[in-house]
C-alpha cells in the first residue's frame, strides 16, 4: 500500500535530493509539489522544481507556487553560500516544457487533499508558510490530513542559522508556531537526527558512471560537500530534506518520541528556537512526535541505492 504524499518544498540542494528520493520510493505516491521561498527566492525555488520534475520525466505532476515571503517578518534572508544563488549549487537543467499550475500553493493543497481517497501526508522541506496558511485559512480541509512530516528545528538547542535556531523555521518562525498549534498530527525531523545521518563523499560511489540523473546528483553533492567542508571543515554533508522522507517511507528509521514543541518568535538572540519540552516540565499535551534517534547506516543504504535507481527505471 502506498502513501499519498505532496511535497512542499524550497528547493535548494538538499530538497533536490529529498524529491528525487521520493520519486524514486515504490511506497510514495507524490501527488504534488507545492514551493516556497526559503533556500532561494520563490522564483527560483518554484523554477528548480519544475526542471527537477523535468529531469526524472515526471511532467504529469502539478507544481504551484506559494509564498515568497515569511508571515510576518520581512528581514529573512537566505545564504546563497549554502545552495547558490538560484537554488541547486550553480547546476543549470534543462528547462520543462511547461509552466507553474494556474491554482495557488494553497489552492493545490486543498485540491489534493480533498480529492484524495486516502489521507495525505504532507512533507514539508522548506519554511511552513505555505503550512500555516492552509491551517488558517481552510482548517477542514488540513484536519483531513494524515499528519505533517516537517524537516525543521532542534530538540537540544541545536542550530544551523543561529546558535539556537535552524534555517526553516528561523526564517518564518511565527508560521511554525502556528502550525504546531494547529492540532494536525507532526513528526519533527530537526537536526538532533540529521545531524546523526551524515554522508560522506564515498558514499555516493554507487552513482559514479551512472546516468544524467546520477550527474546531477554528484554535481549537486560536490557543491554541497564544497560548504561544508568550509563552513565545518568536513566533507560529510547531513540530508536533512531526505531524511525526512526517509521517516515516511520506512519509519523505522527513525525513533521518535511525543513532546510539547513551541516555536520563539520575539527573542533576539532566540529568534526561530523550537522550544521542545522533553522533560515535560510545561505539564503541556505533546503536539508533536520528535525524531531523536535515526539508523544512519540504513538511511545512507536507502538514499544512495534509491537516487542510484533512477537512471535505470528501478527507482
């Protein structure tokens, strides 16, 4: 049995990476792909995905931009150290044949998850905009959903954008807020986890001599290897995007376990924080099951083996 998914995303490398994966995963049915700006601007973001779908021959999928800028703020940034200016390390595909959906990124997600006769997933990559707004402006239609699978945050202070804060949810962190409190179902896959499921440049030799989708992948890991190693001075890079996925299609990769999570909005210095109570000091109902725990070496198997697939038609 399959899982019907949409994917909403800001696609940046390591998104590229999480589509391909499940495109090339028999146990996800993508029904659509929503984009948002975060790694790069939304015309970009929406641009790479379309090109991305291009590049795997999966055309008939529905892309649809949605918002180009946080909820509320106005001062978020992204690095275009991280990913390049427009999104995939300086990588150029091959244009689609064919423009954005007509509908809305909301629109799409409503048209989706209405009409499916299944409850959908919805994994979210990128800032969760695009989330929040569904939740506030159609919560019927979001409380039909399964549960949100969110890459994003920390549960032990942990931070890639400040010392507290991850990219996602620092650059909308009032829309993450929102949505934790929205009472929909949420795996959190923060970087307490990504940070555990770490590739190295060998890891990827599988791919070596493949075919137009494994020279994209190389391509974009080198760039992504290139920051890291840097930034941190490493040459193993986290999946963050994939990883979460991961989680969807076998979530025994994952050990996850229920706790209260809030988001700060208004600190200076704290600004973006999930505020993860695991020791249930609030005396809060958990909201959320946060990933804690990941089987690296069988996450590293399933993402090369599967993105290795690709070329071939097994994926």
């Amino acid at each position: 049995m399959t899982t019907p998914v949409i994917i909403d995303t800001d696609p940046g490398i390591d998104d590229a990476l999480a589509i391909m994966l499940a495109f090339a995963s028999p146990e996800l049915d993508v029904l659509g792909l929503t984009t948002v700006g975060g790694n790069t601007g939304l015309a970009h973001t929406t641009e790479n995905a379309l090109r991305l779908l291009h590049l795997i021959d999966r055309d008939d999928i529905p892309v649809a931009a949605g918002a180009d800028v946080p909820l509320v703020r106005r001062d978020s940034r992204p690095d275009p150290g991280v990913h390049g200016e427009e999104g995939l390390g300086g990588i150029r595909l091959e244009p689609a044949p064919r423009s954005v959906d007509s509908r809305s990124a909301v629109e799409l997600l409503v048209d989706l998850i209405e009409e499916s006769a299944d409850p959908v997933t919805l994994i979210a990559l990128g800032p969760l905009t695009n989330v929040a707004v569904l939740v506030a402006a159609f919560p019927r239609t979001a409380a039909k959903l399964d549960r949100i699978v969110l890459m994003g945050g920390g549960a032990r202070v942990l931070g890639n954008m400040t010392p507290t804060a991850e990219f996602n949810i620092w650059y909308d962190p009032d829309a993450a807020s929102r949505v934790f409190a929205a009472g929909i179902p949420i795996t959190m896959v923060g970087l307490d986890v990504t940070h555990q499921a770490l590739t190295s440049p060998g890891d990827w030799e599988p791919l070596r001599g493949g075919g137009r989708i494994a020279d994209v992948v190389l391509q974009t890991v080198d760039f992504y290897t290139d920051y890291h190693l840097q930034r941190y001075g490493t040459t193993s890079t986290a999946q963050h995007d994939s990883l979460a996925v991961a989680a969807v299609i076998d979530p025994r990769l994952v050990r996850t376990t229920p706790h209260f999570v809030d988001v700060e909005c208004a600190g200076e210095l704290t600004r973006g924080m999930t505020v993860v109570d695991l020791d249930s000091i609030l005396g809060a109902e958990p909201n959320a099951d946060v990933a804690l725990e990941v089987d690296a070496a069988a996450f590293n198997r399933l993402l090369v083996d599967r993105l290795a697939a690709l070329d071939d038609g097994r994926g």
